[in-house]
C-alpha cells in the first residue's frame, strides 16, 4: 500500500546562491556560479562557494554562526515536533582551532547548539557522508508515518573548511579551475556551505509549499569513495519511490542530481539514469545546483529540496552552471538553457562516501 505524502510546511535555506530563496532563484536561473576564495583559512587560492556576510563573533564556530542565522528564521514549532539534525563535520572549525593535544566532538557542538535552541524537542543527529540530507528528511518521514512526532524539522549544515579541502584535495577530486556538472571537460569539485531547513507533516494544509511522496536509501558498497560505475545500484535505487508512488519514469518532470563535476560521479550517474529512463522518448530535465554554489556535503539534500520547491513553482529546471559540453550521455538531459517541467514531479538524487545513496520524489503543492 502507498504511504500517505508528507506535506512541507515551511522551507529556508542559505547557501553561496542567496541568502534567501529569491535571491538563490535568480542564481540558478541566470546560470551564475558563485564562487570566491576564502579568507578564514588558507584555501591555496581554491574558490569555493561561501555564504555572504557570515562573520562568527571571537571564538565563535562558523557552524553555529550560520545555524544561528537560519534559525532567526525559523517559525515557532508546534509541541511534539522532532528535530533531525544533518551534517558531515559540524563544527569542525573547533578542531582546527584546538590544541594539538584537544579533540573536540565537532558534530556533537553543533548538535548541543541545536538542543539549546529547541530545549522542548528532541534533536537527533544523522552524519550519513554527503547523503545526510536525505537521509535526515527520510528518517524525519518515517517518524511522521508512525506516528512519533506531531511534526519535524529536518535541518541540514555544514561549513567549508581546511579540513574537508584537504582531504578532497587529497583524493584529486578538486577542480583548479571551475566546477562543471556533467561536462565532458570536468576535473573536479568545488565545495560549498550551506545551511536549510524543513517543517514536514502529515496533516494536509492549504499553505503546504509541497509534498514527499517517496523516498529509498541504499548502500551499494563498491568503494570507500568511489561509486559503482555501472550505475546499476542507482538506478534499481531510482526505481524504487517512483514504483511506491505509482508513478512511471516518463512522469518525472525533472531530477536534480548530485553531479559533483568529478569524472566518477558524473558516469555513474549518468549511467544509472540512462538505465531508468532511457526508455523515453527524450529524458527529464536535469540540473546539478553544485555547479552554481558547490558542494555543500550535509547540506546537499536538504538545499535540492527547499531549492527544488522554486523549481517545481516555476515548472522549470535551471541551466546547468559551468556547462559547455555534455558529457558522453548526458546530452538528453543537460542543458545550458532553463528547461521547462512537463509534470509535477522532481527528483532528487544524494550520493556519499562509503557506497551511500539516497533518492527522494518531491511533488509540487496540488
């Protein structure tokens, strides 16, 4: 039997694109990549895409400082509402900030802010690698259909830092140019940081912005950062919400992917979309909003989500930013032109480390 939709009752997000939802709107739409080089800490004149006026007071992490603007923001929870916290590294500027002989639980900072914040609810963390976004909301589905939380706010974060450029950098997964999803010339990453927000429910409301018909995770396994290049894994993952939303491949309307702009990433991507939905006469639209503000790791999910609302407002997935050549099957479903949606139907794609997958089908407010 299908599950009963989950209805989205407030989205927010800040990220390099905008510090609010229209100013990020007009970021995709023009095709902007908003990229800078950072000042708090030495980036080796790598660009990354960094939130604007974020300034943390004197010994302030750059985490809470940005968890405290969104949260300025946030409306009033209702009793009973359960909080899933998504981040990768939290307040990994602790540690960078330590002494050697200190190891602060960076994470567990970020979380006892959020528990501070919100001392009447329950906070949970879900560190799940760059699909915790997803995977956070999905969990936050879950709860919702068996009725443990009246509501619950998915919130994903995560801040760029020399800890987590070096260890991309390390692996060769950095560009030294610009960021470019599904491009034949990719070379790498940019990342990002970036903070959103999300208030589900089950209750219908004629102020709901949307709703989370399905969502699956697996764990394919094939590498500890690599993907499974045949795509196989993720398209029997893809396959799976569409089936227990009843809806088939030729309904989607547009797919935000995860498209890091690493060669890996991209072919497997590509391969286990042309696997779902090769099939159709042309492939639904496809957007990785990586290009415009990089990646963002935890906060991955939880910004395609708010961001895929303003997609499926405007029935249009933006042009790919840093696009000039599709990559090598990726030509049905790239473009460097908006798109328009031919459904109500958006899906959005999380990969992580470790063999980490995660798709969730967004619908737009009926």
């Amino acid at each position: 039997m299908t599950e009963p939709a989950t209805h989205i009752l407030f989205a927010d997000a800040i990220s390099a694109a905008g510090n609010h939802c229209l100013q990020a709107e007009q970021t995709f739409f023009a095709g902007h990549q908003a990229f800078s080089v950072p000042e708090h800490f030495a980036a080796h004149a790598l660009k990354h895409g960094l939130c604007s006026g974020l300034q943390p007071q004197p010994g302030e992490s750059r985490a809470v400082a940005l968890f405290d603007r969104l949260a300025e923001r946030l409306p009033h929870l209702p009793p009973d509402t359960a909080i899933f916290l998504a981040t990768t590294v939290g307040a990994i500027d602790c540690l960078e900030q330590a002494q050697p002989t200190a190891m602060p639980d960076c994470p567990g900072i970020l979380l006892d802010t959020v528990k501070k914040r919100f001392p009447q609810h329950q906070a949970i963390l879900i560190s799940a690698a760059c699909a915790s976004g997803q995977i956070a909301t999905a969990c936050a589905m879950r709860a919702l259909r068996r009725n443990r939380c009246r509501t619950a706010l998915v919130i994903g974060l995560d801040i760029t830092s020399e800890f987590v450029t070096s260890g991309f950098a390390s692996l060769g997964a950095v560009s030294r140019t610009i960021t470019r999803p599904y491009d034949k010339h990719r070379d790498g990453l940019l990342l990002g940081e970036g903070a959103g927000a999300l208030l589900l429910s089950q209750e219908s409301s004629s102020s709901a912005l949307g709703r989370l018909l399905a969502t699956r995770e697996s764990c394919d396994a094939a590498h500890i950062t690599a993907p499974d290049l045949s795509g196989q894994q993720l398209s029997s993952l893809i396959s799976a919400p569409l089936q227990e939303a009843g809806i088939m491949p030729a309904d989607i309307g547009g797919i935000i992917g995860h498209g890091t702009g690493t060669l890996y990433n991209d072919q497997s991507e590509i391969a286990a979309l042309t696997k779902v939905f090769g099939c159709c006469t042309a492939g639904p639209p496809l957007v990785s909003i990586k290009g415009n503000i990089g990646h963002t790791l935890a906060a991955s999910g939880i910004l395609q989500t708010v961001y895929g609302l303003t997609f499926l407002r405007r029935a249009q997935i933006p042009p790919q930013a840093g696009l000039r050549s599709p990559a090598l099957g990726a030509e049905p479903f790239v473009a460097t032109a908006a798109q328009k949606m031919h459904s109500p139907y958006l899906l959005s794609l999380n990969v992580g480390f470790g063999g980490l997958n995660s798709a969730l089908l967004l619908e737009a407010q009926p």
